[in-house]
C-alpha cells in the first residue's frame, strides 16, 4: 500500500503476484497552498527577515518585496494540484497561464490560456511546477529552459525533485537569472529528506548532504522545505481513510478501484 507507487519495486511485485493500491489523491489543496506559501514567503523575504528578528536584527536593509497581485504566474502541469493553484492565483489577482500536455477543462473554464512553454517562459514572473516526473519530463527545467525564462525569475517546485536539472540552479540563482528559488522537492532527496539530522555531526551529515543540497541552502534567495507539502490534517485524514477503504475492498473480495496497473508478470 502506497501512496507514490514509483516507490514500489512493480516487476518485483508483478513477479510474485502481490496487488498494489494507492492513495491516487490526498489533498491537492494542501500541495498547492504550500507553492503558493513559498510564493509569498519568498517576495516579502519573510525566512531572512524571520532569522534576523529572532536574532535582534530589526533593520529594514534587503527586505524590499514586490506585490504579488498582478504578477504572471505560469502553472506547468494543471492537474488536480495545478488546477487549485490556478484558482488561488487567481484569487489573489494574478495573471495565470497554463502550460499542459493535455489541457484541462476547469482551467479552461477559468479564462487561462494554454501556451507552450517557449510562449510562456518569457512572460512569467513566477513559474510553478505542478506535472509529474515522467521521461518527457525530466530536467524540464535545464540551462537551456532557464535561458528562455524572464531576468529574476521566482521559480517554485512541489512536485518531484527531478523536474529541475540541480546542476543548472546554481549559475543562474548566482547571476540573477533566476531571482529566487522555493522546493519542497530536490533531486537527489533519497536517504536525505524525512530524517533529522540534527543529532548526527558534520562528517556524518556530509554523508547524506550532497554538496548540491548544502550549496542550495546558502544562498538567500532559496527557500527550501523537506517535503511536507502534503502535510496537513486533512491530507492525513484522507490517507488513512483511503488506505483503510483500500485494504477493505481487498478483504471483502470488492474491486479494487485504486489498484496499480503492474507490467504482466512472467509466464
């Protein structure tokens, strides 16, 4: 039982006839607020101006923010969590655009045009990634893609780490290409993210920090959080209602309406 099935070995259990189910959706709310909380976090400086309040710096030097009504948001990716950030982007008065492989109807219905990438890169402001890691998809945001986006760019992923190319960041959040970065996914986040390592020392964090994550975190302009974009009581509570209905389903011998598809197991 899984939430994310790509975390699930499928051939192996194809192999030995074992069914997977999934929570197909939790809580889109709670992703898209959570981009749209970095969003804010990130134009007002409020991680930097939080720091140094706490530690009596109460100046005002390098905490100019922008407005974030009227801005472009490009959403890439409008499903069931792209889709209520177009709303909430929305909402807040900015001006949304879409980028999808297969449009959505809602969004449609929202007056958000559908562009492609090469159209929407230059005129957005924010750009928030919402699609899934698939082959098509990865280091969709490149050296090359970053080229093509707006001079101080706010980029902003709650998706999956490997959408951004982790390489390409570092020149551009350095040279002001992209003005500020929000994650609450990385590339390279297995074996590091959901574990406090606060009790470890320096050698043994550095055995689990990759010197791209430390790099990421030193710069000011990035605001980082350790996947918890889903996690709210709401989330939780669908999880486990879901995962409960699920193993049900199974006992009683019901159709399994969220079972994975497995690859045909061996003859």
């Amino acid at each position: 039982m899984q939430v994310m099935p790509n975390r699930v070995d499928l051939a192996a259990c194809a192999h030995h006839r074992i069914r997977v189910v999934r929570v197909p959706t939790y809580s889109p709310e709670s992703v898209a607020e959570h981009a749209v909380a970095l969003m804010f976090a990130l134009n007002k400086h409020l991680h930097v101006a939080h720091l140094r309040t706490r530690m009596g710096n109460y100046a005002l030097s390098g905490l100019v923010g922008v407005e974030l009504q009227k801005k472009v948001v490009g959403v890439i990716g409008t499903g069931a969590i792209g889709t209520q950030a177009c709303r909430i982007l929305q909402g807040i008065g900015c001006n949304v655009l879409a980028h999808d492989v297969y449009p959505n109807a809602t969004v449609e219905g929202m007056g958000i045009p559908y562009l492609s990438l090469d159209d929407m890169l230059p005129q957005c402001d924010i750009i928030s990634l919402h699609c899934p890691l698939v082959p098509s998809t990865r280091h969709l945001v490149n050296k090359d893609s970053i080229k093509r986006m707006k001079r101080g760019v706010m980029l902003i992923n709650v998706s999956r780490g490997g959408l951004i190319e982790s390489d390409a960041l570092f020149d551009a959040l350095e040279n002001g290409q992209i003005g500020s970065l929000g994650l609450d996914v990385y590339e390279n986040e297995g074996g590091l993210f959901f574990v406090d390592y606060t009790m470890y020392d320096t050698q043994m964090r550095m055995q689990k920090w990759d010197r791209k994550f430390k790099t990421l975190l030193s710069y000011p302009q990035v605001l980082v959080t350790p996947h918890s974009a889903f996690l709210t009581q709401e989330a939780l509570f669908n999880i486990a209602t879901t995962t409960c209905q699920n193993i049900a389903d199974f006992v009683l011998g019901k159709p399994l309406a969220n079972e994975v598809k497995l690859p045909s197991p061996p003859v």
